[in-house]
C-alpha cells in the first residue's frame, strides 16, 4: 500500500517491471518468510508425537503453506480496491476476525444445534 501511495511502483512499472513480475517476486519473498513458521511448528509437531503421526506431517505443511498463500492472494486483491492503507488495515483485520474466526464458529455451533 506504501509503495502504490507513494508512487514506487508506478516508477517500477516505467523503468519495465511489469506488474506480473513485481507481484509474483512479492508473493516469494512472503512465502519464503511465512514457510520460516509453518517449518518451525512442523518440526515442533514431529518432536511431540502425541499432537500427529509423523506420516501426516508433510501434507500438515504442504496445508498449512497452501493457506497461507490463499492469505497472501487476498491481502493482494483487498491492496488494489482501497487507496489508503488504514481503510485497508480495518478491512483486513475485519474480514480475518468475523469471516475466517468467529462466523465459522458460529455456524459449527448452529448446525450441531
């Protein structure tokens, strides 16, 4: 958002990056730092083998890195419909909190009711 404000990638795109190159370097650099966590807690899950049978842990990771690039792919879209980055931040934040926490919650609890 920062970057789009400021003007950085309007300069990128004119110097010849294209916009597909510029978003897919940025969806590498946030899956090679978010893959730093998913390996930690698939480690940490191997050493406890109360938690998983270390046979389910690789699809474990490959799930857990699949999320978090659908996260990833939807913090990029929510980036082109707002122009200021706190109208995004209450969206974001929004949309994790009721859409992804609490409504899946509730409608586990309406539907065993």
């Amino acid at each position: 958002m920062a970057e789009k404000k400021n003007g950085l990638r309007q300069m990128m795109n004119m110097s010849g990056l294209t916009s597909i190159e510029y978003f897919t370097g940025l969806m590498l650099g946030d899956l090679t730092i978010y893959s730093i966590p998913c390996t930690v807690l698939s480690i940490m899950i191997y050493l406890l083998p109360q938690i998983m049978d270390a046979c389910f842990i690789a699809e474990f990771w490959i799930c857990y890195m699949l999320y978090g690039a659908a996260i990833i792919n939807i913090v990029y879209i929510f980036t082109h419909w707002y122009t200021e980055p706190d109208q995004i931040y209450r969206s974001i934040s929004l949309l994790f909190t009721f859409g992804l926490t609490i409504l899946p919650i509730s409608l586990s609890i309406w539907a065993a009711w």
